[in-house]
C-alpha cells in the first residue's frame, strides 16, 4: 500500500470514490445518496460534524487562515489560492476517460461539496467560482445559511447572447456574487468572429454594477484587445499552464477556437486537453498589464502535477490562481501555494 503522500490523484480519487458508492443503491434519491456517502464511514461522520460546526471565527481557525497569502481585487481581499467550481458542474476535462464524470458525479454530492468549502475556508481559501446553475444542482445557500460560511464568490456569466447578459448577470448577483466576469468562451468565440464589441458592451454593463469587474479569456488575444481598448476591469482572468505534459498536441496543429469544437480522436489535434496555447507569449504579455491575474486551468485539467503546475503560475507572474479541488486535495494544494508564493517573491511581474 502507498503511503498518502505517495498516491497519485486518480487513485487517491478511486479509493474515495469507491468508499461513497459502496453505500448507495441505484434507486436513492439525490438526498440519499448525499447522506449514504457522509455516513459511509466513521472519519466522514466525524469530519462532515467537525467542518459544520467549526467557528470560522475561532482564533485557531484565524491563525490557520492567515498562513495564505491574500491580495485585493476591487476592495475585496482574497487568498492568492482560489476554488474553481467545475469539479461541482461535472465539467471534468477527462478527455477520454468517460467513466469520470460519473465517478465525480457520485463523489461530489450536496453534503460533500458544502464540506469542500468549509474546509478551504478553514485553509485560507475563501473565494470560489461560481455559476447560477451550480445553485441548482446543489442547495448551495445552505452553506451561508446554515454552514456559517463566508466565501465570496465570483460570478461566471455563461452565455454568448449579449442581449441575455445582463439579466444573467442580475441573477447570479441576487444568488450572492460578490464579483463578476465575461465568461471567457464568450471573450474567446465574438473574438474569433469579429464581434469585439460584445465584449466591450458586457463589460460596460458589468460596471453598472457596484462590484469588482473581470474579463476571462482562454485565448490571449482577448486579453490584448481590452488592453489596447483602454479597458479597466478590475482583474483579468487567463488561462496559464505550460505543454510539457504527455496529452498536449503539437504546437503546428493548435487553432484559435478548437476547443469550442467537436474533439478529434486524433492524439495529434485537440482532445479536450490544452487550454493555453501560447503560455511563453502569455507570461511576456502579462508582465506589463497592471490589472490583478487570476490565472486558471494552472494544471491543465489534472494533465500536470499540482507542484509543478501551481509554482509555475506564481513564478510567471499570477496573482491568484483558480484550481478545482476535490476536498482530500485542498490541504496539500494549500500547502503547495503558500510555499510556491514565497518562492516566486522575486519574480519579473510585480505583485499585484
């Protein structure tokens, strides 16, 4: 048997995930399910009670909290580590491994994902992705009304219909968002189709807004639109990761939009597995853009290892980075920041 620090995440992942569906029949509800997986062992019975009850408040608590780093966006202070919310929308990124997103679908329910954010909380992670329809999957205000939660959370505004966004915008602020965001399939597609402009116009309707303004792009060349716009959002997000991992295609064969395309069975085309084409480019861009960095899909959807991944993002210049975590991963991708922050104290691009 390995020992903890020696498993790997997928089989880390597959432990868990068989100990949940153990105790589940084919027939138990949604509820069910959530309650058969927190019982299903004695050390979930005890961490599900110890994460509900804990004291956000409790000076412990503060003195763990206050082991990461934090920085500003608008008037908001977050921890440089951030949650991505794709691991709750079942947005796996698995390539073509199908089974997945059931696995994670069956590990990921209600009562497990409320633990997750009570234990980032705990470790100095309290900001989160969010998007409205992750409030319809899982009774997620729970976690503020009864939890004692006290995330923020950054809106992710899913549509390409301009003429949508604002009142998608509108609910996911009555849901609680404390920020908000283009969406960056929205940057990259009317970038790719010579729609500028849309973005300029979400951007202009997000100011109305009294809160903290980002635009997230996959591609680069959003980015560098607003830029030379003379747009201001309050932060940017941008995808960083580097392609020295086995499932990236080669660079000759990359295009703009492939990955808004149906996936090639070609290892040599995109499979669902890049999602920052030009990181070199994008590290020497971002050096001169003043505005905060969260950088996003650090690890390549699970392609690199979380050291790897996450000092690469701090030592190129991110200010924050967004990473989806299973809860038995939080501690250690904690760990892994906070040592990575310091070691990136010198690097080229100023803190922001």
């Amino acid at each position: 048997m390995k020992s903890g620090k020696d498993l790997n995440r997928r089989e880390v992942l597959g432990a868990l995930g068989a100990l949940g569906v153990a105790g589940m029949s084919s027939s138990a509800s949604a509820g069910e399910r959530a309650d058969a997986l927190v019982i299903a062992t004695k050390a979930d019975r005890q961490e599900y009670g110890r994460l509900k009850d804990l004291d956000l408040d409790d000076p412990k608590v503060l003195a763990r909290q206050k082991e990461m780093p934090v920085g500003k966006i608008g008037d908001i202070t977050f921890g440089r580590l951030m949650s991505g919310s794709n691991l709750i929308s079942m947005n796996m990124h698995a390539r073509d491994l199908d089974y997945v997103s059931a696995l994670a679908t069956h590990y990921n329910t209600e009562e497990r994902v409320l633990m997750t954010l009570k234990l980032c909380e705990e470790h100095g992670v309290n900001g989160i992705v969010l998007k409205n329809h992750n409030f319809k999957r899982f009774r997620l205000s729970k976690y503020w009304d009864e939890w004692g939660g006290k995330m923020k959370w950054l809106a992710d505004v899913i549509t390409t219909d301009i003429n949508k966004y604002e009142q998608l915008l509108e609910e996911h602020l009555e849901l609680g968002a404390s920020a908000a965001y283009l969406w960056g399939g929205a940057s990259d597609i009317w970038h790719h189709q010579g729609k500028q402009g849309n973005i300029v116009r979400a951007y202009e309707i997000m100011r109305k807004y009294n809160f903290p303004v980002g635009i997230c792009a996959h591609r680069l060349e959003p980015i560098q639109f607003c830029e030379k716009e003379g747009l201001k959002p309050d932060f940017y997000m941008k995808t960083l990761h580097h392609d020295r991992y086995w499932s990236a295609h080669p660079s000759e064969n990359r295009r703009f939009i492939e990955m808004f395309e149906k996936e090639s069975p070609d290892h040599a085309e995109y499979h669902d597995n890049m999602f920052c084409h030009e990181h070199e480019k994008t590290v020497e861009f971002m050096k001169d853009v003043k505005a905060p960095w969260i950088a996003f899909k650090v690890l390549a959807a699970g392609a690199i290892a979380p050291r790897d991944g996450i000092t690469y993002a701090f030592e190129s210049g991110a200010d924050f980075i967004c990473l989806g975590m299973f809860d038995w991963q939080v501690r250690q991708d904690v760990e892994i920041a906070v040592k990575a922050i310091e070691k990136s104290k010198n690097r080229k691009r100023a803190w922001m």
